[in-house]
C-alpha cells in the first residue's frame, strides 16, 4: 500500500517533471494535489505560485507567496517571486519591498539584485538600477542575462570592465549554454555600439538572433496571410455598413504601429497630461474580441470572424473593451493603450469604438527594423530574430495601415513621424494632444521627467529628453543588411 509520504514523493517528480518542461497547468495541479496531503510545506507553495505566474495567474500567485512567508519568513526566493508578482499586479511599491527583503535575508542573491535593477530601470531610476545589475554581476558574473540589462540601462565605453568581462565569456563561447549565448551575443552588440564600434557590434547581433530564432516558433505564412486576409474582408463597404454602430465614447487612446517605431515616447508625452493616464501595453482589445467571437455562431477564427459580426456585435465589443479599461482609471477623461499590435484590429476599433483615438507611430522602415533586431525582446516579437522575416513583416504591415487609410474615413488615423517628432517636439505633441480633445499642458514637454513605470524596452530611451541620435542608425549597419533592404524594397530609406 502506497502511504501518504510515497505519494507526495511521486507527485513531486511529477510536478517538478512537469513545470521544468513548462506544463505549469498540469504542475499548478500537481502542488495543489500535494498541499491537500501536506499544508505545511512553504517550497511547495513558492513552486506552486511560480507555476500560476507563469500562466498569467498573479493573483492566485501572490496568495501562494505569502502562505510560502507565513510558513517561512525568511525565505529569499519565496519574497522575491512574492516580488515579482506583485510587480506584475503594479503594485511596485510592494514589489520592491520584497526584493529588498530577499536581499536582506540573503546579501548574496544575485537575482534579487537583478529584479530590484529592473524594477528601478521600469520606475526611471536609472543610476539605482545600474548599481543593482552591477551588484547582481558581481555576485554571478557567468550570468549573462545581467549584462544585457545593464546594457540596456547605460552605455559602455571601450575601457569599460563589463565589456572586457563579456569578451572574456566570449572567448569561452562554446561552453555557454544556447540561451546564454543569445545574451552574450545581444550584450556585446549594444556595448559595441555604445563604444562606437558598429562594425564589432553587428556581427554579434546576427549571432545573437540566429541562435534566438532556432528557439521561437513563427509561422511567416500563417502571420502574413492574416494580415494580407484582414485587407480582403475589412472592406471599405463593410465598413460603411456597419458605421455608427459602436460604443460612443471618446476615453481610450489607441497607439499603434511596429514595436520600437516610436510609440512608447508617444505614450510618455501623453502620459505627462494630467488628464491622461497611460494604461501600458495591455492586451484587453483582442481579449474582449475573444468573447465575441466566442457568441458567433461555430466561433469562426480571426479574422474571417469579422464577416460574422453585426452592428450589434460591434456595439458589444465596444462596451466590453471599455469596461475593463475602465478598470485601470475609473476618473480618467482620457486612457491610452499602447498595445503596438492592435494595428491589426484599427478597422473594428473605429466601428466598435468610433470616437476612440487612434495614432499610429511611423518611423523610417530601416531604422526601426533594425531597432527591432537590436533587441532582445522579453516576450513574442518572433518575426524579429531574421532579417528577411523582418523586412516581409515590415512590408505587410505598412500594407495593411495604408488599407486602414483608404477604407476608414479620412484622417481616422493620426500618423505620427518620428522623425518630425524629435526634430519639432512641440509641434508634433501639440498636434497629437489636441486629436485626443484635450488642451495643451507644457508638462508634455517634460515627459522624461514623469513619473510613471515603463516595462518596454524604450524604458530607458523615455527618461530623456528628445534626442536625434536614432535616426538614420541602419546606416552605419548598411553594409550588413541586404537581406532586411532586399525585402523592404521601396519602403527602405
């Protein structure tokens, strides 16, 4: 007979077996399975909330950490998952709290460091988190997910000891781990780059994003076609078929457009108007999307949906989106999404949403491609790892906002240049704030001066003022990108 002790056991390499492959459902079910024989037990409730973070559960995940503390109140790794969760609930007073509680309890967790580092970059507080990143180097310096970010967060010079520290791991490449590599490849790129070494910088991002795209799953076909589909159903009559049919308020402030094409600065002038309050990239448009699609009849998918959707719907839609954005600023005359990626929905934002503003951040094609392979995103952006992919991403996508132009009405999308942007700041902000029918404020001109947190990774670029130096960046690069300039074609330059 198998007692209890042998089944926790058994239970136990099944969760770990489990979460290590990244089954957290089935791990979450696991630990819940094993704290109904055992409640006691404060590492199984730590695991249990890191495999409901990981399924985007924080607050069942918070719960978790704090049965983990009450058990164990000096647990390091149990208060700074604690952390991290709260983080993910924008609770970042609190979250910091527990980082530095981690440290406390253990002076040498470089990975509390790390998080504390990242946390200081989100919130503006560059010099703290470059301190905490150097400290978490220091305590493990084989860990190359910390140079990255420190690369991220300030610029090296080529005396620098980080730098010498990276090309010393380099000479060892081989005995690095793949994932390891891809970090060392990206922090190499940005410190060459920031030492005035392109030619040294670039072959370490082709490097770097080979090793990264062998580990993403992207189907060009499948993410082109919906975009290339999208032109072919959203038609400008369906449009004037279902015109007047949304929610008619005018509160949320959609900015669109390629991930690093400008859009976090646009986000940052709006989010220092005090009747504005920036709401981050919150995936909400295509959640609420979801349930309507889940009321059609057969649930037909995205985005043949949309043939499906009456005015009605539309209306639904509308008011679904706006409740929950709601959420994030019930007082707010105005809310901003910055969910680069509802470029795809701009034409059922306008019917379900018709006084809702939409901008659309352009900035010149080769810069921002290649700003997009300089980067090692945290999450998805799997088009970005390979430069022919990029620049077919690129051309589709400037195919299907030039389609949103001709089928919605005239001037229902801002476009913001980035470029005019940071040689007329005033200008170009002006004109965007008076679209969202507000007053000018001179605090929008300040914008690295608010106070706000930040998760993209232009977190640290928007903590100072307008500066010129990105643009025209993809040439000091050109003589490495003929795959990206072959692909974009026209649009390049």
């Amino acid at each position: 007979m198998i007692g209890a002790e042998d089944t926790l056991r058994m239970l136990g390499d099944e969760a770990c077996a489990h979460h290590v492959a990244g089954r957290y459902a089935e791990a979450a079910a696991c630990y819940g399975q094993m704290l109904s024989l055992k409640t006691n037990v404060p590492e199984i409730y730590n695991n249990l909330g890191h495999a409901l973070r990981s399924l985007g559960k924080p607050e069942k995940a918070v719960l978790a950490f704090e049965c983990a503390i009450a058990l164990k109140p000096d647990s390091p790794d149990a208060l700074c998952n604690w952390g991290l969760a709260l983080a993910d609930l924008d609770r970042f007073d609190e979250a910091e709290a527990k980082y530095r509680q981690a440290i406390e309890v253990d002076p040498g967790f470089a990975g509390a460091y790390n998080n504390l580092g990242l946390l200081m970059k989100a919130r503006g507080r560059l010099a703290e988190a470059s301190k905490a990143i150097e400290q978490a180097i220091h305590l493990a310096p084989r860990n190359l997910a910390f140079y990255d970010n420190l690369s991220a967060i300030r610029p090296f010079d080529a005396a620098d000891p980080f730098l010498k520290a990276l090309e010393e791991l380099a000479n060892n490449c081989e005995v690095l781990s793949a994932a390891d590599q891809v970090y060392l490849h990206f922090a190499l790129a940005k410190a060459y780059e920031s030492s005035g070494q392109p030619e040294n910088a670039f072959p370490h991002l082709q490097r770097g994003n080979a090793l990264k795209r062998r580990q993403m799953a992207y189907d060009e076909a499948k993410t082109l076609g919906q975009m290339n589909r999208l032109c072919e159903l959203v038609s400008r009559n369906l449009i004037e078929a279902r015109q007047g049919c949304g929610e008619p308020s005018s509160v949320p402030i959609f900015i669109v457009g390629m991930t690093r094409s400008g859009t976090t600065l646009i986000e940052q002038i709006l989010a220092s108007h005090p009747q504005i309050f920036s709401a981050g990239e919150i995936r909400l448009f295509d959640h609420a999307l979801g349930l309507i699609r889940d009321s059609l009849p057969g649930r037909p998918p995205f985005p043949d949906m949309v043939q499906a959707m009456s005015g009605e719907h539309c209306r639904a839609l509308g008011a679904s989106y706006l409740e929950k954005i709601r959420r994030q600023a019930p007082t707010a005359m105005r809310i901003t999404d910055k969910m680069t990626v509802n470029f795809l929905f701009a034409g059922l934002i306008h019917l379900a949403l018709p006084n809702a503003t939409i901008i659309h951040a352009v900035r010149d094609a080769a810069d921002t491609c290649v700003s997009c392979f300089a980067t090692l995103f945290t999450t998805g952006q799997a088009h970005t790892y390979d430069l022919g992919e990029l620049g077919r991403y690129y051309r589709q996508y400037r195919a299907l906002m030039q389609h949103w132009h001709a089928v919605l009405p005239p001037g229902r999308i801002l476009d913001v240049q980035y470029e005019e942007l940071v040689a007329d700041p005033e200008g170009v902000a002006r004109r965007i704030v008076a679209r969202c029918g507000l007053s000018w404020d001179a605090r929008c001109l300040d914008f690295h001066r608010t106070e706000r947190t930040v998760r993209t990774a232009s977190a640290a670029q928007v903590r100072k003022p307008i500066y010129k130096d990105s643009v025209g960046r993809w040439r000091k690069f050109e003589p490495f990108l003929a795959p990206l300039l072959a692909e974009l074609g026209p649009v390049a330059g």
